[in-house]
C-alpha cells in the first residue's frame, strides 16, 4: 500500500527505478547474459533460483540503495520469494530504503493496427490484494506500439488507463507502459499520437498515475506529461539502446528518470567475484543516477 514517504521518494525522483522484472519469456536471456547458461538449469522452477539468486545479488549489493536507486519492479515470484529470510518487496524498503513495485501483465495479445494490447490478467483482484499485503507501491503493465497507428495507439492507451484505474482502486499506483518499439521508421510520429492519446485520458483522471515510455527522439517531447498534475513521475524504459547510447538519450530530458532493464544489467556475470560485481554495478548504478538527475 502506498505511503506517503514512499509517494515523496518517488515524486523527487533523485535517482531511478531498477527493472528487475523479467518474465518466463526472457528470463533465459536475462541468465545468458549474466552468464548462466541454459544448459545449468534442467526446469522452470531450478531457473527461476537461478535468476532469484542474481536479483538478490543485486539487489544486497552495497550501491542497490534508495540513495540512487529511488524503486524497483519485480517479477510476481519474486514479490513471493525472500531475501535472507525477509519477504523480498519488505527487504527492498525496510533494508535498502528502494520502494517496491510488481509487474502484473500476463505478455502481450498478437498486433492489430501496429499495436499489441495487454493480454487478459485472470485473478487480478487476488494479485492486486496480495501486492498490498506484501508490501507492493505500485505496478507495471506494458503494451508494444510497432506503428504510427492512431486507432492501434488509442485502444492501448485506452487498455492502460482502465487497468490503471483498477491498481488505483485497489490501493496502488500504477506505471502505465504503452512502449514504443525504437527501430521502427516512424517511431516521432508514433510519440505524437501516443503523447495527445495520454493527455486525452489523464483529463479524465481524478488520480495521479505514473507512466513508462521509450525514450523520445525529440528531447523533451514528453515534458507535457512530466509537468501533468494527474502525473507522479515519468519513467524512461531503456528499449534495447546500450547503456551509455540511453543514459545520453536521458540526460536529454528533465524531469523523467530511467527505468532500465538490460542496461542495468550490462556487464554484470555469475562469474565475477562480489568484488567485481559490486564495483561493475556501482559503476551502472552511478552512471544511470547522473542520467536521470540530469
């Protein structure tokens, strides 16, 4: 349940959100590049220990604080599973002073009209519930746009906000994440549409939400929505730039703060000693903390 120290933290923003939130689907990919390979895991269940132990690497790592490191997003096994036996969303705040969020989406529907909606989220009263219980601020719920399509555009972000409106009826914020796809060829006429199709419904909020979005191609594009009163805080997802191409990209634009994944991540391996591992993500953590106080 949101509180309000953890509102303010969130709101000054002097730092950024940890994306420690990958799925069954790219969970394999994830342990890859940390250096676990498939071969070292034989079931779903041994993988996700594998990946439970690396999130908890970082997440004990001496620079994983509130002081640069403002949240955090988790898996929902992860909000399930502990940390030195403290249930983990409870660690992050009580011991690290991060505050914690879930990733409730269940993956994405096949794309209409460039976009790819939200798949249905059966039991999502249940999760919301156990998000409270456990300790969970907020959510993550992301949606693919492929396409300069304002109709595709529109249903996604009309999808989002009702979803939102859910999460924040059940007591928490929600990040609402309609993700614009980097490579594609109209990708600033896409941000255009999905800019007006957000401004459109955060007029009919009477509730402050959060949103995630693909760092823009034109600096500051998104500044209408940082400067919403109907917004907490505008996070930016990483996209598959490396990260010092997305750290540069941040620095471009006030007042939004990173939210990255991979680019977190980079360079971190099983293999290095925690020495080595806790320097190399110091040096992420810190070069990702002056991007996104830029």
């Amino acid at each position: 349940m949101a509180s309000a120290k953890q509102t303010e933290q969130i709101a000054k923003g002097a730092g950024f959100i940890a994306a420690l939130d990958q799925s069954g689907g790219s969970t394999p990919k994830a342990l890859k590049l940390y250096g676990v390979p498939e071969t070292a895991y034989a079931n779903e269940a041994e993988m996700f220990d594998l990946v439970h132990a690396m999130r908890s690497r970082i997440i004990k790592s001496p620079a994983f604080t509130g002081e640069k490191v403002v949240g955090a997003i988790l898996f929902e096994m992860t909000m399930d599973r502990d940390i030195d036996g403290i249930p983990t969303a409870t660690y992050l705040w009580e011991k690290r002073g991060v505050v914690p969020f879930l990733k409730i989406d269940k993956g994405l529907e096949a794309e209409v009209d460039g976009c790819q909606m939200l798949k249905p989220i059966p039991g999502l009263d249940d999760l919301l519930a156990r998000a409270v219980a456990a300790g969970i601020f907020g959510t993550k719920e992301r949606s693919v746009i492929s396409a300069a399509n304002e109709k595709g555009i529109k249903a996604v972000v009309a999808q989002q906000f009702e979803l939102g409106r859910a999460v924040i009826t059940a007591g928490l914020m929600p990040i609402i994440e309609p993700e614009v796809t980097i490579s594609i060829a109209d990708k600033a006429e896409a941000e255009a549409m999905l800019r007006e199709a957000i401004l459109a419904e955060l007029d009919k909020m009477d509730a402050q939400v959060m949103l995630k979005l693909s760092l823009p191609s034109v600096p500051n594009f998104y500044k209408p929505l940082v400067d919403h009163p109907k917004v907490l805080k505008v996070v930016a997802l990483s996209g598959g730039y490396a990260r010092d191409e997305a750290n540069a990209m941040l620095a471009q634009n006030s007042g939004m703060i990173a939210s990255f994944s991979r680019a977190l991540t980079e360079g971190l391996s099983a293999q290095q000693t925690d020495a080595e591992f806790d320097a190399k993500l110091g040096e992420a953590i810190e070069s990702i903390y002056q991007a996104s106080i830029a």
